[in-house]
C-alpha cells in the first residue's frame, strides 16, 4: 500500500471553521427565514478602490499586445513593486532596506506557511496561544509537532496571552529557535507597543532565536509611536523575517499579493558549523518552487502604494475602524470586557457571566442570528472569549449590534 507523510496524517481536522461552518448549515436549514448577519470571517467586505482597478486594466491591456506582453517575470517580483513597497512601507517610516531583501508572492499564508522550511528539522518553535493557525499547523507538517493532546503539540512551546498579562506573551523559560508574532495581532486585536518588540528582539539576538514577525494588520495602527515594522527596533534587521500582506489593508484577499522581508544580515549555521544567509536559501527556496505573483496583480500592488490609491484605501480602512469603534462602544454600554479593535479589525469579547467559547457562540446565533468565532478555536487560552470582526459593511455591523444588545437584554431579564 502507498504510504502518507505522518506528520500529516497526524493532523487534526480544520476543526474551527468547518465546525462554525456546519453550525451555521444547520441553524440556517431549521430558520430558513433568518437571515444571519456574519461578524466571523476574517474577509473584507469593501471592493477594491478605483485607482487598483484601473491599474489593473491597464495592465490586462498590457498583456494583450506583444509589444508589452510579459510572460515569466522574477520569482521574488518585480522591482517596480519591490521598489514601491520600501519606499512607502520602509523608508517613510526611517527604516532602510534593500529593495533586494523584499520578496513579494501571492499573499501572505504562503510566506509565513513556508518560511519555516529554512530552520532546522528539529528546531523548537514557539507560538503564542491564542495563535493564527497557519504558525502551528504549518510546522506540524513539518513534524515540529511530536505529539498533539488535549488540543496542544508536545514539541511546541505555547505562550499564553491573556488579560493578566495584556496579551503580551511572556519570554520562553526555556530557549526557543524560533518565535512567531503577529502584531496587531489575530485575534486579539491587541498590539505590541515598542518596548514589548524591544524585549523580543534582544531575546532573538541573546538566545540566536529567528522572530517571524506577521504584521499583516499594521495599516490599522492609530497611534503614530506604535511600530508598524519590527524592523524599527534597531537591531531587528539581525534576527527577524516581516511577512506583509495587501489583504486586510487593500483589499487584496481575491487578488493575491503579499510579501516577506528577509534581511541579508540574517545568517544560520549548518550542522558542519557553515554559515548560510537566509536571504539566498530563501530565494534559492522560490526559485525553485514558485514562479511569481501575476504580472496584473503586481501592477495593482503597486497602484496600491502610490498616491491616488493611498488616500482611497484610508477611507476603506476608516469604514473598518468605525465598525470596531461601535462595535467597542456597544460593549462598553452593555457592560461586556473587550480587548482590541483600536489598532486592529478583531475585537476580543470576554463572553459574559463565565459562558465559555462555544456556548456564547451558539447564544448568539440561535437568538440572534449573528456569528461570531469561538476563542477557543485559536488556542486553549482563548476558552472565554469570541472575536468579532469589522470586516462587515457598517449598516450589517449595525444590525448586528443591536441585535446583540437585545439578546443580552433578554438573557440578563
Ligand atoms: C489574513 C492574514 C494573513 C494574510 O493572508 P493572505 O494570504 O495575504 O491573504 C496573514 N496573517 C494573518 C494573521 C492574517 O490574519
């Protein structure tokens, strides 16, 4: 018989969203009527903004004359995109990069999912709990896992994020080779200040850990002192890989586009004691398995980082921030404990009177038709919290709310 990698065959199913999926199938085929109002998915609702799109017909037009046509382009990008991205993702924000060390790909899951493919087999990885899936699961793959009970890999060094500590995950006990954060994070909605990205940062250079640093969401920081790039922490440049994303803040989750910077300066020894930078192993890696995000799409991309797309996208973005903002007000009025929402899409609801995770979920659903996702689905310290996304259009977001505010009338009656 065929024989299948076991450390796939060991994972566990995609538990979280089919298992919302199928509750919803089910709530929706006993209330036909209904009609569900979703603040789960981490999905924008927005279309893309005018100055993307006409970059993209232009583009499309490109590809139709063969004076302009473009076939197979660089595997990590263009350079008028890699240039785009640094002069206003980096250097507007005094950080100074190569336009080299930025790869661009077809979004983010695809970098932050493969990247660990250059560590060690058995390097130990640490992940904070709750996590975004994709840092475990994608190790797990890789058999990082050892064993899974009780929701959790043997091998994997979990570091929990709760109120007590602000959802700012303690230092390891023990040494860890490499640590996955994400700030503003998903899900919490809470972000790392710069003396938290300060402490991280010396552990890396201290200890010859890798930081994977998923700053997917840094467009929704409000407060200017608050770093968008781990790479404002001097110092970081030695220790950190920073994977982006033009999903959540262009609108891009169809299109495809994001990127990963790998820093020259990062360097990992082999067994025989070589040193290796991970800025060559990682283009050797692309090179080999991947053959470039689309020639249209990255004509978007870059559209997207120009002026007039620039000030289009603020709007989008602040029709997202007002839905966190009423979503926030709205629990503050019923007396509900939220964390998040300020710097980020997600808000973090601590359910009410100790209901745990599932619980409040189906609360919600059965008496008010919305859906939510369930904390615990991202780690076991999410037991006791949903996330609630602004991803909706701000009237849904609206309904939703008050629908939220009468079910817990309704309960506390
Ligand atoms: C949405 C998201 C991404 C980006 O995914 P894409 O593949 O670029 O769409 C990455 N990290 C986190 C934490 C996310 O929520």
């Amino acid at each position: 018989m065929r024989s299948i990698n076991t450390a796939y065959a060991g994972l566990a199913g995609n538990y979280l969203f089919s298992e919302v999926a199928r509750r919803v199938r089910v709530y929706k085929e006993n209330h036909p009527e209904a009609d569900v109002i979703s603040l789960g998915i981490g999905d924008v609702s927005q279309p893309l903004v005018p100055a993307v799109i006409e970059a993209l017909h232009e583009a499309v037009d490109e590809m139709s004359r063969a004076e302009t046509f473009r076939g197979y382009g660089p595997e990590q990008g263009y350079a008028f995109l890699r240039e785009a991205i640094l002069k206003h993702d980096y250097l507007s924000r005094g950080v100074s990069l190569d336009a080299d060390e930025i790869l661009s790909s077809d979004g983010e899951k695809s970098d932050v999912g493969n990247f660990h493919e250059l560590v060690g087999e058995d390097s130990i990885i640490a992940l904070t709990d709750p996590v975004y899936p994709v840092y475990e699961d994608s190790n797990a793959m890789a058999g990082r896992g050892g064993v899974h009970e009780n929701g959790r890999w043997s091998s994997i060094v979990y570091l929990p994020c709760t109120k007590e500590n602000n959802f700012h995950p303690a230092l390891p006990e023990k040494r860890v080779d490499v640590v996955y954060l994400c700030s503003p994070n998903n899900p919490t909605g809470t972000v790392l200040d710069r003396t938290e990205l300060e402490k991280w940062v010396n552990y890396a250079r201290e200890n010859d850990s890798l930081i994977m640093f998923d700053a997917a969401y840094e467009a929704f920081i409000r407060d200017e002192s608050i770093p968008r790039s781990i790479y404002e922490i001097p110092g970081a440049d030695e220790v950190a890989v920073e994977f982006r994303s033009l999903s959540k803040t262009a609108g891009f989750t169809g299109l495809r586009c994001g990127y990963a910077v790998v820093p020259k300066k990062i360097t990992a020894k082999t067994a025989d004691g070589t040193v290796l930078h991970l800025h060559d192993i990682w283009l050797r890696r692309q090179c080999t398995k991947y053959n470039g995000c689309p020639y249209i799409v990255q004509r978007a991309a870059e559209a997207a980082f120009m002026e007039p797309a620039r000030t289009q996208m603020k709007a989008v973005l602040a029709i997202y921030q007002g839905n966190a903002d009423m979503m926030l007000k709205t629990c503050e009025k019923l007396g509900l404990e939220a964390f998040g929402g300020v710097h980020s899409p997600y808000v973090w609801l601590r359910t009410p009177g100790g209901m745990d995770s599932w619980s409040f979920f189906d609360l919600l659903l059965e008496k008010a038709a919305v859906v939510c996702t369930p904390g615990v689905g991202f780690g076991a310290s999410g037991e006791g919290y949903v996330r609630l996304t602004a991803f909706n259009t701000p009237s849904l977001t609206r309904a939703a709310l008050e629908r939220l505010e009468r079910v817990l009338a309704d309960v506390r009656s």
